[in-house]
C-alpha cells in the first residue's frame, strides 16, 4: 500500500512541473538526427558530450518542428536541430543541411518562439500568446526594448540564406535559432562571410551532382553582457561546414568565426580548418575533446581559400 502511495505521490508532482522539464531529455530524438553529419552530433565538454546533454536543467535539445500549409493541407516538417541553453536564453548551437538555393521569400515581421521550454504540450514553433510569461526562452520584447540601446539586431545560427525554399526560411526565424549580435558585425564581415561560404557549398559540395553540406553554427557566451537584463549576448559567434565531394572523392570542411562586436571598417573573416576552430573552442570549453564533426572531416579543409587568406 505504501508502495503504491509513493507512486501516486511521484505522479502527482511529475504532473505539477512543466512538460518541457517533466520529462527528462538528454539526446536528440531521432527524427532531427538527419541535420547531424552520420548522426554524429558536437562534442562540447561540460555541455554535450558523446551525444549526452551534461546538465540537462539548462540545456535542451530541440528538433525544430514547423507547421505549414500547402495546397490547403497542413504539414509538419523537422527543419534543423538546436541545443539551447535556458540559462543564457540563447543557442549552444544549431545544426542543419544545405540543400541549395531557392526562391526567397518575405521576411517575417515576428519571430516565433518554442513552447516546449516553458511549459507547453505541442512541440511546434509558434507566435507568442499574449499574457503568457517565458522565462525560460527569449522573446520579441527583449529585442525591441534594448536591442538599438546596445546596437544589436537578432543573428540568425541558421541562416535564412542557407534555406532551400520559403517555407524552410520561414523556419529559421524562430528567437531559439537566434542571439543577439552586434548590427554591424552581423552585417558586415558575418553577412559576407555566409555569402562566400553558400558560393563554395553551391560549387564544391556535390555528391553524384546532387548538392548537400552539414553545417553547423554556434555562440560563446559571454559572462555577463546581456540584453535586456535577461538574453545573453555572446562574445563570438563560429560556423564550420562539412561535405563530400565525389568527383573529387574527398570530404571538405572549413570553418569561420569572429568576435560579436562593432565594426568600423570592412573586416574579412579568414577561412580556417576545423582544428583551429577546435583549439579556439577549447579555450571556452575545457575539460576535454572539442569536436563539431566527425573525424573524416579534419582532412578536408579548402586549402586554396586559406592559401588566399594568408596571402591577405
């Protein structure tokens, strides 16, 4: 009988907590697996460590599920994966596929937000509610209150020029895909990096003439400069890619990152190969191996475009 009591007595406070922290997610769930090169997702010491969340209060995996309509029937579509920490209401990262390019299609005016992360049921993105308090999540609010105080726009992880078609753009704009990022870096070097990075994926990630990378895009907390009092704006921003190309039968990776910060003349964010940005890494994330990709893809850095840089 006791036994049975004590059941009941878990149940019932199981049931008081908010879904999204009643039950205990320490992986990604299979179906966003795909946005990961062989499933194979990061390894950041501390926070994510052989596919295992290590403090799984604060950081949660989310397959970043999108509804749509289409020809007047409804669809749910996984569209990228994200580690998100509810601590710093920002991204660890988001990981997703690079398909080619599309038609573009209108920006949206609000980003939405994930339900999951402060209590609610349904796993797909959506618009804020009215009266509803997230604590746990960034909201519209916090950028449009301090966002020109501190000079800073929302920064995509998975950018809306990386996105197939319309409806995978409109994904992106989700504020669990986003960080605060400083307007001119964002528009600056960033923003002409992510279009030298989409011409070389376009040109050499083909497989068997079909093109696909694996990208995966990440911030670096900083330690207390916030906006709004509540959403940590992070001090560097990274972004690696990893792909097959068969003709040349060999796999390509290269990766680029710099500081969230204004900018005052016309900055280039060199190309570096995957251990630098490991070894940049590790300084943030101590503990142990840092790894983005599987090993196959520390060889196959664009040697050519670093020969460029150091030319530079």
């Amino acid at each position: 009988m006791m036994g049975v009591l004590n059941h009941l007595s878990t149940l019932l406070l199981l049931s008081l907590l908010p879904p999204a922290f009643s039950r205990v997610v320490n992986r990604f769930d299979p179906e966003c697996t795909e946005f990961f090169l062989g499933g194979t997702t990061p390894n950041l010491p501390s926070i994510l460590v052989g596919g295992t969340v290590q403090d799984q209060n604060r950081y949660k995996p989310i397959c970043q599920l999108f509804k749509y309509m289409k020809k007047k029937v409804v669809y749910k579509t996984y569209m990228f994966a994200t580690l998100y920490d509810t601590f710093n209401r920002i991204p660890v990262f988001s990981a997703y596929t690079f398909t080619g390019v599309g038609s573009s299609g209108k920006r949206p005016d609000k980003w939405m937000i994930e339900p999951q992360l402060d209590g609610g049921v349904d796993p797909v993105m959506i618009l804020e509610k009215q009266g509803v308090i997230y604590t746990h999540q960034a909201v519209n609010q916090d950028y449009d209150i301090d966002g020109k105080n501190k000079k800073v726009n929302k920064g995509h992880m998975f950018s809306k020029a990386f996105a197939h078609q319309p409806v995978n753009q409109d994904s992106t704009f989700t504020l669990t895909n986003s960080v605060p990022q400083v307007k001119t870096f964002n528009e600056g070097s960033w923003a002409k990096m992510e279009l030298k990075v989409r011409k070389i994926l376009l040109k050499q990630c083909l497989d068997n003439n079909v093109i696909k990378a694996y990208v995966v895009t990440g911030a670096v907390p900083s330690k207390s400069n916030t906006l709004n009092n509540r959403v940590n704006i992070p001090d560097i921003m990274w972004t690696a890619y990893c792909c097959y190309n068969s003709e040349k039968k060999e796999w390509m990776a290269e990766a680029h990152w710099g500081e969230n910060k204004e900018e005052t003349n016309k900055k280039v964010l060199d190309p570096h190969p995957l251990s630098d940005l490991y070894d940049m890494l590790k300084q943030y994330y101590p503990g142990g191996d840092v790894q983005v990709f599987p090993n196959k893809c520390l060889g196959g850095s664009s040697q050519k475009e670093r020969e460029k840089s150091r030319g530079r």
